[in-house]
C-alpha cells in the first residue's frame, strides 16, 4: 500500500468513526421521537374517546405534527450522512483497488525475476562474485530479505483483496438501507400529508364555534387568572416570611440547610427530573398564540405536560411543601419550596401530601386532574425563584 492511499484510508476511517457516532445519535433520536409519536396518538385516543371535537385533540395534532417533522429532518440526516458514507466508501474501494494493481505488478515483476535466476548456481555465483566477504554476505542478505518481502507482497495481496471485498459488501448494505430509509420517508412524508389535514379539518370545525370559543376563552381566562393571583400571592408571602427571617437571624432569607439545597437547585439547571413519569409538552412558558382565534395570545405561566389518565405529578426536587390551594372543579395545586425556588404543581385531582411535608425528589405527591370534557390530563409546571417566574423549560432535564 502506497503512501498517498494509505494515508487517504487512514483519513477515511477517521471521519467514517466520527460518523458512525453521529449515526448513533440521529438513530437514538430517531427511536425517541417515534416513542413520543406512539405515546401522542395514544393520548389522542383518549381525547377522541368521548367523540367531541376539543381544542386539546388540535393541541395534541400540532404536537403530533411537529413531531412528525422532527423524524423526517432525522430521516433526511441520516440519508445525507449515509450519501457521503457511500461516497467515501467508493473512494476508499478505488484506493484499494489502486493499491491492489500496484501490489500484483510489483509481485509480477518480482516473480520474472525469480523465475529469470531460478538456477542456484546463478545465486552461488552472485553470492561468490563478490569482492570481499562483508559484500557477499551483504548479499546473502539481500536474497533473504527479497524472499521474505516476497512472500509479504503475497500476503498484501490476499488481505487487500478481503479488505476490498468487505468494503463492497458494505457499500452494498449502505445502498439498501439508503433506499431503505427513502421509503421511510416516503411513508412519514403521506403520514404528515393526512395529519396536517386532519389538523385543518379540526381548525375549520373549531372555527365554526368561534363565538363559543371565545366565551369558554373568557372563562378560562377569568378562572386562570384567579388561580394565578391566589399562586402570586403565596409566593409574595413565601417571599415576605423570607425577608422576616433574614431580619430575624441577620443573615440570608433561608437557613443554612435551605442554602444548601437552594444551590443544588439552582445547579441542577436542565437536569432536573420531569413532574411526570411519562408525558409530553403541549403548551410552552411565555406568551402564545392560540391556535384556532388568531388575533388572541394567550400567557402562559408555565409549561403544559399532557399524560395519560391516572397519572401522578411528581416533585421535581427535594423541598417542603408549604401550600395547597383549592381550585374549582375539585382541583388543587400544590406548591414546594426548595430553598429560595419554589415549584408549583397545578391541575392536581387527589392530594397525596400536607403542607409542611418533606418531600424527595421524584416523590410522587398526587393523581393528575381530567378534565371530563375533552379527557384532557394536562399537568402545569410553574418554577418561580423568589418572586420572579421561570421558564421551566430550561430547568428539567431535555428528553
């Protein structure tokens, strides 16, 4: 193997190694994506269970779809990357093949010579010719040597010629599962098509109820807004017991074991574990347009985590829980302090803690609420850090 190739295959094999662990990756994706595709058609299932059309079932669709579009750019990502695997592997198979007509015309040549001097007495008389004796067993030397890399030239041979044809055999497993993963996307590119119909037909169809819309809009408002004045008030009294107590004890707002896991929290930003076993985010943390009434955007004070029916909210870190606030509709929201954050869980149906209660994290503290309209089982997670909100979103670990 000459140089040149062999510093090309060498290249080859390097960025071939970086690909494979990005191949891994999109593959991990890939598998997670389609995980949180199966688990929204389920949830779907069961908002379609009572056979209304609801505002959460077009949620649950857009989640769907942009689910979709995530698995196709991890479809067409791989493909680029399995294109440029293909276009390096037909380099490396002309390198190959290049070093292999070099090998077989050396060892060719190699091979006339033998067969020029195949009389022993040519190569006594070459070995005897010489002019002294450190020349002639110089010479001896050379006849071993040309022997041996005789017999290498033949090896490289047979080792280049298996390491041709393995390349081959790959190349050929890459182009069927390039056309492999065209067919997938063929067949994720008509799924999108039938979702983004479908999810039109649910815009038009909540459209014609806009007046009905709008009037349980206002509801919701009037009754978020109360619920969101009573949370922001708890937390200005959380806030003001602080300050009563740094006054108190001449130091910070919170005692020295507060401190300590107010700084683990803090430092477990985008890792902290979700409030759900299972679930998946339809609404986001900040101001959004709603879906169906244009002209309305809608502030949201946390981000939406719809789960199965059944399904227990979970703390997300160590804390105390330091209130329950009744909501209408036989709901309650839980709030828990952690340190100078405090985390608040709302939509809870049944309570499973008091107030005044440690808790640990991923300590399950009650049964998320349904909504018996739409089937709809929406956790909302709020993350405030004294009197200021978070964007929950970047605290709990990405999926």
């Amino acid at each position: 193997m000459n140089k040149v190739s062999g510093l090309i295959i060498v290249l080859l094999l390097l960025v071939m190694s970086s690909w494979a662990q990005s191949k891994k990756t999109l593959e991990r994706k890939k598998k997670r994506t389609q995980k949180e595709i199966n688990y929204t058609n389920k949830l779907l299932r069961e908002t379609q269970s009572n056979k209304k059309v609801s505002f959460n079932q077009l949620l649950l669709i857009e989640k769907k779809i942009k689910l979709r579009e995530e698995l196709l750019n991890s479809i067409f990502q791989e493909q680029e990357n399995l294109k440029t695997e293909i276009n390096n592997n037909n380099e490396k198979i002309e390198a190959l093949e290049s070093d292999l007509i070099n090998i077989k015309e050396e060892y060719a040549r190699m091979i006339r010579f033998a067969y020029q001097h195949r009389n022993k007495n040519d190569i006594i008389l070459f070995v005897f010719s010489a002019e002294s004796f450190n020349q002639a067993f110089m010479r001896m030397k050379y006849i071993q040597q040309y022997s041996e890399y005789r017999k290498k030239q033949a090896k490289a041979i047979v080792e280049t010629q298996n390491n041709l044809n393995l390349q081959i055999e790959e190349l050929e497993k890459q182009k069927i599962r390039l056309d492999s993963l065209i067919d997938e996307q063929t067949q994720e590119s008509v799924a999108l098509k039938v979702e983004k119909s479908n999810q039109n037909s649910l815009v038009i169809s909540l459209q014609s109820e806009e007046q009905k819309l709008k009037q349980k809009l206002e509801k919701y408002h009037k009754e978020k807004i109360k619920i969101q004045n009573a949370i922001s008030d708890l937390i200005r009294r959380e806030a003001t017991k602080a300050k009563a107590n740094n006054k108190k004890n001449s130091y910070d707002a919170l005692t020295p074991e507060q401190k300590l896991i107010s700084t683990k929290f803090g430092e477990n930003k985008g890792r902290l574990p979700w409030p759900v076993q299972r679930g998946i985010i339809t609404y986001r943390y900040g101001i959004q347009p709603h879906p169906v009434l244009k002209e309305v955007k809608e502030k949201k004070n946390g981000v939406g985590i719809s789960t199965t029916k059944g399904s227990l909210a979970r703390s997300i870190f160590d804390g105390t829980v330091t209130n329950i606030l009744p909501l209408s509709g036989n709901n309650s929201a839980i709030m828990i302090k952690h340190g100078e954050y405090i985390t608040v869980y709302v939509n809870i149906k049944e309570v499973m803690v008091n107030v005044g209660q440690k808790v640990k994290s991923k300590q399950e503290i009650g049964v998320i609420y349904t909504n018996p309209d739409d089937n709809r089982t929406t956790l909302e997670l709020q993350i405030w850090k004294g009197t200021t909100l978070q964007n929950p979103i970047y605290w709990i670990t990405k999926k």
